[in-house]
C-alpha cells in the first residue's frame, strides 16, 4: 500500500505540475494576443501609425485569436475535469487562470470582428437624410483640408451621387427628414442636447441659421465623421436634415448610420 501511495502521490504531483505549467501557457497565451490586439489602435492613438497599419495589425491578431481563444478554453475544461476525476487539489485555480487566457484571446478576436460590415452593408461613407438636397459644412470645412474623403456628395472612385442616393436607400430606409411640431427654437435646444449626450464635439452652432456642425470620433481608431444638422420650418413642421460624413475609408461598416440613429432616438 506504501509502494501503491507512493506512485499514487508522485502521479498527482506530475499532473498537477503539468496542469500549472499548461495553465500558465494558455494565460500567458491569451494575455500576449490581447496585448498585441491593443498595439493597433495604441499605435493610432499615440500617433506612431495611421489606421491602415492598425487594421492589417488586428487582421493577423485576428487569426491566431480566435485558434489561441478555442485551444485555452479547451485545456481550461481538460484541467477542471481531471483534476477532479483524479482528486488533485487546485484544478479550479488552474482552469480559472487558463479561462483568463481564453477572455483575453476572445476579446481579441471580438475587437476586429465589430469592425466587419454585416451583410448587405453598402461600401458608403456618406450618409444623409436628403440626399437631393445633401446638408452643406460649414465651419467643418478647413478641419477637413487634409481628409481623403470630400464632403462632395457623391464623390469617390466608382461612385455618383445617383448611386449613393441608390444605396444609402437600399441599405438604410429609416434614415429620412424628422419631423415635429414643436418650434425650431425647442428642436435646436433639442439637437444640441443630444449631440452633446453623444459625446460630439461642437464645432459650431448658428440658431439664424438652424445649424449644427459637429465631430465625433470613434473610440478604437480615433476616426473622425463630421456631421451638420440644419433645422427649419416647412408648411407648418419644423424639419430636422442631417448629415454624417466620414473622413477617411471607403466604407464606415454602418457607422454613420448607426449615429444617426441614435441622435434621432434622443430626439
């Protein structure tokens, strides 16, 4: 029985040291994809890169996170289950370090991931609630001399204003005029009200005017989409037109969109 005990104990040991040095690799794993997974939008944001370096960056972080995410989870379940079929102490420590491993990695593959267009997403960077009659910038105007982008409507390789028009319709059909009964005086306090939730940054308002221009950056890769608002009286309604319009890309994965959407629900 000594001799049996002996073997027994020295087998717990050996697995149990397999099972930290494992679990210590998968954390060391996942925490390094993770690191690597911020480097893109750090470079951005500390000015060392521009984003076309930061997104082939997370496109390979993206890769070997989603194969690092899956293996580290898999060792997790490996350790927690024999350590308990065979009676070793400390099994749910180890799964729970390997499972930082697994968080770190998936956050790595979630990141890049948000930034794929669903399906059906049109290759636009433009988006407007007239787009007969495209809100004009103002004050955004010389902020924008170095964009790639224009604020010409419909302007771009392979692109018409006809053919935005087309997409933009196809794609996002809600995106239309707002209408209200209250006076433009309330629906500008309104408006700025919003943008300001929003986290915009005003660069200039004119009530004689109806206008408001803003710039809200995104958090990841620092983007910045310009967007003007114009606010008048038509046959008895105040009438709210807007505009969201991005700097740089050919494609904004729905993010003007998305914005607009969601200044037009505090409204």
């Amino acid at each position: 029985m000594n001799g049996d005990s002996a073997k027994i104990t020295s087998r717990h040991k050996t697995l149990s040291l397999m099972f930290k040095i494992d679990a210590g690799i998968c954390c060391a794993a996942g925490l390094g994809v993770g690191f690597l997974a911020l480097a893109g939008p750090l470079g951005i944001w500390l000015g060392l890169s521009d984003f076309r370096q930061g997104f082939g960056f997370l496109q390979i972080v993206n890769v070997w996170s989603s194969w690092i995410a899956g293996g580290t989870f898999l060792v997790a379940v490996i350790i927690l289950i024999a350590s308990k079929a065979l009676s070793i102490d400390g099994g749910s420590r180890l799964c729970a370090l390997a499972l930082i491993g697994t968080l770190s990695a998936a956050m790595a593959y979630v990141v890049p991931e948000s930034f794929r267009p669903s399906d059906g997403t049109p290759p636009i960077h433009d988006i407007t609630t007239n787009p007969q009659n495209p809100p004009s910038y103002v004050a955004i105007i010389p902020l924008r001399a170095e964009a790639p982008n224009t604020t010409e409507y419909g302007s771009g390789q392979d692109m018409t204003a006809e053919k935005l028009a087309a997409f933009q319709k196809s794609a996002y059909p809600d995106i239309v005029p707002q209408r209200s009964s209250a006076s433009v005086d309330e629906v500008f306090a309104s408006a700025l009200s919003a943008a300001e939730a929003l986290g915009w940054e005003l660069v200039d308002s004119d009530l004689a005017e109806g206008r408001i221009e803003a710039t809200d950056t995104t958090f990841w890769f620092r983007f910045k989409d310009d967007v003007v608002i114009y606010i008048s009286r038509e046959d008895g309604e105040t009438v709210l037109n807007a505009r969201s319009l991005s700097r740089v890309g050919i494609s904004d994965v729905g993010k003007n969109t998305e914005r607009l959407r969601k200044f037009f629900a505090l409204l």
